[in-house]
C-alpha cells in the first residue's frame, strides 16, 4: 500500500467525515479520481451523481423529501387504483386517451423490462435474492405479474437498439384487477424493475431502451450492498434520483432521432474514431481501412452503456468511481475507450477482421486500475505513442518483443505464464501447488513466468524467484504505476545469458491499487509463495536459490525462508522449518521492515494492522518522522517477529532503499531507523533521488549485479 493512497483515503475521509459545514466538490472528485474505499462508495457515489447537496445541513430534509416525492411516484404509477378503468373504459377501445389503452402500453413497455432485469448479472446471485428492504406499498403490487399473469396468451416482441425484432416471451394478457396484497418480500431484480417503469413512465420521450437496465445495476447494487443499514434501506429511492441524473447526462444516446445530430452516438464514435487517428494512426488505418472494422461494431456498446458490459461488476464499479469523479462528465470515457485498444494493440495489429471483432466485443480479462492509469496518462499528454509495427506472423520472439514492450508505455508483455512444461510438473502434485496453479488460471499471460520452453533448455545457473510488491504482478499489465512487473529484469537478466527457465516469479493480490489499503500478511499468499519456492528447486535441480524481493514482497520473501508458525484473525497456518541454508541471495528492494510512518494513524486499515500489517508502533510524545528512537515501541507483530533473533535468511543478505521514496516516506526511515535496511545486511546500497517503483525498475544492473558478485559499488 502506498503513502500516496493513504493520502487519497485520508482526503476522501475528510471531504465526507469530518464535519464540514460545505463539500468540497473539486477535492472529493480529485480523491474518488483511482477508486473509492467500499464503505465510502454509497455516499460519494450519491455526491457525484447530484443526489446530496453539497451543504451537509440540508442532507436529512433533502434525503426525507427525495424519498417521498418517489413513495408518491410508486403511488401513482404502480399502487394506484385501476378500478375506474375497468369500470368506466373499454379494454377494446382505440382511444389514445383510453386508460385501458395507456396499460396495455406500459405492458409492452413492462414485457422489455421484466426481461431485461431478470438476468441482471447471472454470475452473482444479488439480483436474485430477496431484499431486506422491500418496498411497503409497493411489494402487494409486483409489475412482474402484470407481464405473466394474464388469461389470454399472446406474443411479446422487442426491438433492439439496431431495429432488430425478435421474441422476447411469451406472455398473458394481465388483468388490472389480478393484484394480490398478500406479498411481503421481493427479490432485487423486482425492485429495480420498479425504478425503470417509473422513469419510462416519467420519460415518456425516451421510456425504456434495453441496456438501461445495465447502467441502472451497478448503482443500486452499491447502494443496496452499502453495510450503513440506515442508507441501505432507502436504495431504492437514492438509485432512481441518481439514475435519473445519470440518464440526463447519457440519454441522447437511446434516442435514435438524435443518432446522427452533434450530441447523439453516431457523433460520439466518429469523433472518436478521430481521437484514435490522432495518437494511434497504424492502429486505425488497420482496423478501419485494411479491416473495415466501423466503430459500430464495438464502440456502441461501450459508450453507450459505459463499458458495464465489458468488465465484472466490481471492476464496473471501480471504473465508475472514476468517470463520476470526471469533472467534465465523462470526457474521460473516450480516453479509456482508447486506452482499452491500446493494451490490445499487438494482438488487433496481427488480428484479422474476425479475431478483431471477436476481442472487441469479449474484451479480455484486464485490470481496470491500469487501464483508468493509461486513459489518464493519455488524456494528460503523458503517454508515449506507439511508433512501432507489431510482426503479422503472431508469432514473437522474447527478447523482441521486451525490446519493443520497453519503448512503449501501452505495449503489453507476452513472457508468461509458465512454460506447459512447469505447469506439468506443477500439476503431478496438486494439493502441493494449489496456489501457484490458481494463479495461472487466474492472471494468464501476465500472472507468472518461469519455466523449460524446450526440450534441452535445462537450467544452467541458480535460479532466481522475484517476489513483488503490494499491487503490482509478474510480468507487466497495463501502464500504471504500479503495473510494471519485472520485465525491465527478464530483458537485462536474458541478454546475459539467463534462460527463462532459472528465472520464476508469480503473482499475488488483485493487481487492483484501490484495493491495497485492505491487504495484510495472510496464510493463503505466504503458504503459496513457500510451495512455490520449494517447487522451483525441485524442479530445477537446484539445492540453492536467490530471492529478488520489491516492497511487500521482501516481508513476504522473508517470512516464507524464516518458515514457522503464522497466526492470523482466520487461523494459523505452520510454514515449516527454515530453509535459509537453501537460500544463497536475499536482495530487499525498499522493504518496510520496521513499518511505515504512514500508518502510525491508520492502524485500523488491514495493511497498516498492528498484527499483520506495517504499522511502525507508537511512543508517547514522539512522532514516527522523528529521527529521535523510541525505546518503547510496539510496532507490527508479524515483522517483530520477522526481526528478532541473530539469524539470516541467506547466505548473503542485501538491501536496497532511497532517500526519495514516495511511498515509505521519510529517507525510508521510521523513528529515525532504516526501515528498509533488513537486519543483519551483508551489504546495502542507498539512492539519492529514486522513488519507490523506480527503486525496482532502474536498479537492474545493480540487482544483477548482487547476484553475479559484482558488488564493488556499496559502501
């Protein structure tokens, strides 16, 4: 976890916690801008989208009168009574004013809706449970009965967005007077059909356009999910104002009448289209003139539905934290549309029409964290554009490829994951390598590396297991901070004679920064890691290895030689005797050893707990950044116990750290000790002006040059 996100998690606090008399609008927008905390989401969420006011006094009557106006809504247009239709109008007449007419209208209107909801994100199952919270009124009235319930079976038709017919179901022609004031619960899906019904009926210019109930989701899950059992209740009522904001920014895309006008969705993806040309002209030439591939065929569905089709649902809504922070709504969107083509690139350039359209239109796993990094990088002038043509064979050697990876910012890596030959012997002991199998499956390409690519390639020098740090990966992964994996060591290690098969690494976390705040030391990551290292000398041959460990990574790369017990809030887990004698070289790269400043005040975050997390103690009357030492401190069990005791974990233990890192702050010190330097150093090496992810990246002659011995530059 960084230094700079406690700082962004601090703000969000302030600008939503503290009690100010005001919100700061431009600071929650600029905090929310890489994701929103979860406990946080439902009330930021319902700042950006205009719900709340700004002025915190006005929240309570604002919220109370919202609420009612939407109980009067629910009562007009699905508890009110129809018994003077029935009595008073023909179900036969013509009459556009008939009341009969009207419902038969809203049916169809209905029949497209009760469709759509019902298979709102079939992989979870929270569209299809019941709520806690089902409407008091409105739950004796459920529409879904209106659309199934009826004596006369008929056909329903839809159109889709393109003026395709087909049959959605079929249906009975319901009676107004089947209602039933018997039910008491209701599922999710029902109640977000409400609020659709409710806004068609109050849009009669837009109604209902199948994939509004795809931007509708992901707000309600948020507000109906929200652990403030208090806001939680009210979901229903805060989802349809908020919508209906949503819907007022984004509506000219479901008028087809404006689809060719200067606000509609044909001008949108023509302009950008236009952005694509501009930073990217052999991508474009080569999908719109060599393939023919329109905008239309992809671009449709991610503008207009804010790409909540492209991603899971969590990773929709962590996207969604920022295009609602996007002061100028939604400019942003257009820039990760084309950050999305630009992390695919290479595989579009060597793609033919079908391969192309087939991963437009199935986007690849990716994450969403990288991908808002690289739209904004682009966006703010930073990015690097692409210069380099991509081989057609498909077909890419390592060492060019990492050559051409390294000259651009948006090039993805293909150096993973492991060779079939590791994943093989991985497999011949399953229960033993769980772990390291799980994150294959779960990352690809960019989760792991290591292994025999042919036959013969037998490893020849000791082999090295990189460990990185909170957040980032194996291999490269977008162009975030964050994400850069440790390509800059394969291509360095790799062009002095290293194979791919003595060097291993795999990855852990989610990859997902806003996320970092909540990760700690945990059994299931230092279990796997132990696994790993014990099966990379089995497999190998090897009875030693070296270790290259970045941030986290070297508390874990640690822990995992040091071996023994581990007690965590979920049970403890025995990682087995030391096997320091197996290890030759441990190389720390800017590790927190001793915890970090940062979290002296933020030991309620799992990554900052005082168990298992980086927490640096506290001493009365003294502050962390203080280079005086406090001879009382009580800092983080796990690396307390890390640091006790006379013992190395190698042969030859080294560390690395700078005086400019901007995540363990401080001239990486913590109550005036290097918390990067691990005990009982052999050696260490201080840089002046590095950050933290550069402390990884632009040290890899020195890193190379700790493991070959080539150590005449330390102190």
């Amino acid at each position: 976890m960084s230094s700079r996100y406690l700082e962004r998690l601090a703000k969000i606090e302030q600008v939503l916690l503290i009690e100010n008399k005001k919100i700061d609008i431009a600071e929650l927008r600029a905090g929310c801008s890489y994701g929103v905390p979860e406990q946080l989401r439902p009330l930021a969420w319902r700042l950006l989208l205009n719900f709340l006011p700004l002025e915190r006094h006005k929240w309570v009557s604002h919220s109370m009168q919202q609420r009612k106006n939407y109980d009067l809504l629910v009562e007009q247009f699905v508890v009110g009574d129809k018994s003077a239709a029935v009595q008073n109008d023909h179900p036969l007449s013509d009459s556009p004013a008939s009341d009969w007419n009207v419902y038969f209208q809203d049916n169809r209107i209905l029949a497209q809706i009760d469709k759509d909801v019902r298979r709102l994100y079939p992989e979870i199952q929270f569209f299809q449970i019941f709520t806690k919270f089902p409407h008091r009124e409105a739950v004796k009235f459920p529409l879904s009965r209106r659309v199934v319930g009826s004596e006369l079976e008929t056909q329903v038709y839809g159109t889709d967005r393109f003026g395709a017919l087909s049959c959605v179901q079929k249906a009975k022609s319901p009676l107004p007077e089947e209602q039933s004031e018997e039910n008491t619960s209701e599922l999710h899906w029902q109640v977000v059909e409400r609020i659709l019904f409710i806004f068609a009926k109050l849009n009669p210019g837009v109604q209902y356009v199948q994939g509004m109930n795809e931007l509708i989701a992901p707000i309600y899950y948020v507000f109906a999910s929200d652990s403030d059992l208090e806001w939680a209740a009210h979901a229903e009522a805060d989802t349809f104002f908020c919508f209906q904001q949503l819907m007022s920014e984004v509506k000219d895309n479901f008028i087809k009448t404006l689809d060719n006008s200067i606000c509609g969705i044909e001008s949108m993806m023509s302009s950008f289209h236009a952005m694509l040309a501009s930073f990217d002209n052999q991508l474009h030439q080569h999908l719109t003139e060599r393939l023919s591939i329109k905008p239309q065929f992809y671009a449709f569905r991610w503008f207009t539905l804010l790409l909540s089709q492209e991603f899971p649902l969590p990773d929709v809504i962590t996207l969604w934290d920022s295009l609602f922070s996007d002061s100028n709504r939604f400019s942003l969107l257009s820039f990760v549309c084309l950050a999305m083509l630009e992390l695919q690139r290479d595989h579009l350039l060597c793609g033919d029409f079908a391969e192309c359209v087939r991963l437009l239109q199935n986007y690849p796993a990716y994450d969403v964290a990288a991908i808002v990094c690289l739209a904004r990088e682009i966006m703010e002038g930073k990015a690097v554009k692409p210069s380099k043509e991509i081989s057609k064979t498909g077909k890419i050697g390592h060492h060019l490829y990492l050559t051409l990876a390294l000259l651009s910012l948006v090039q993805a890596t293909e150096y993973g994951p492991m060779s079939d030959n590791f994943v093989d012997y991985l497999s011949r002991s399953p229960v033993q390598n769980a772990y390291a199998l799980n994150q294959i499956k779960q990352y690809g390409s960019t989760g792991s590396f290591g292994g025999k690519t042919f036959p013969g390639d037998e490893p020849e020098k000791m082999p090295v297991l990189f460990i990185h740090g909170n957040s980032d990966s194996a291999l490269k992964f977008g162009s975030g901070l964050f994400s850069s994996g440790w390509n800059n060591q394969i291509r360095y290690f790799t062009a002095r004679g290293y194979k791919l098969s003595e060097l291993y690494g795999i990855t852990y976390g989610d990859r997902n920064i806003t996320n970092s705040y909540l990760r700690r030391f945990n059994c299931e990551d230092l279990m796997g890691h132990r696994k790993f290292l014990e099966a990379i000398l089995g497999y190998t041959g090897f009875s030693k290895i070296n270790i290259i460990a970045h941030s986290m990574g070297v508390s874990i790369a640690r822990k995992i030689i040091r071996g023994g017990m581990l007690r965590t809030d979920n049970g403890t887990c025995d990682l087995g005797p030391s096997i320091s004698q197996n290890v030759k070289t441990l190389l720390g790269i800017s590790g927190a050893n001793y915890g970090m400043c940062a979290c002296q005040n933020a030991s309620q975050l799992p990554a900052c707990g005082k168990k298992l997390g980086f927490f640096p103690g506290s001493c009365e009357g003294l502050d962390c950044l203080s280079d005086k030492p406090c001879h009382h401190l009580a800092y983080s069990r796990f690396l307390h116990d890390l640091n006790k005791g006379l013992t190395k974990e190698a042969e030859t233990v080294v560390s690395f750290w700078s005086q400019s890192d901007d995540i363990i702050g401080n001239e990486s010190k913590a109550w005036g000790r290097v918390t990067s330097l691990i005990p009982h150093s052999n050696d260490k090496k201080v840089f002046e002006k590095l950050k933290h992810m550069e402390m990884k990246t632009e040290t890899v002659p020195d890193q190379y040059a700790v493991l070959n011995d080539e150590v005449d530059f330390f102190e």
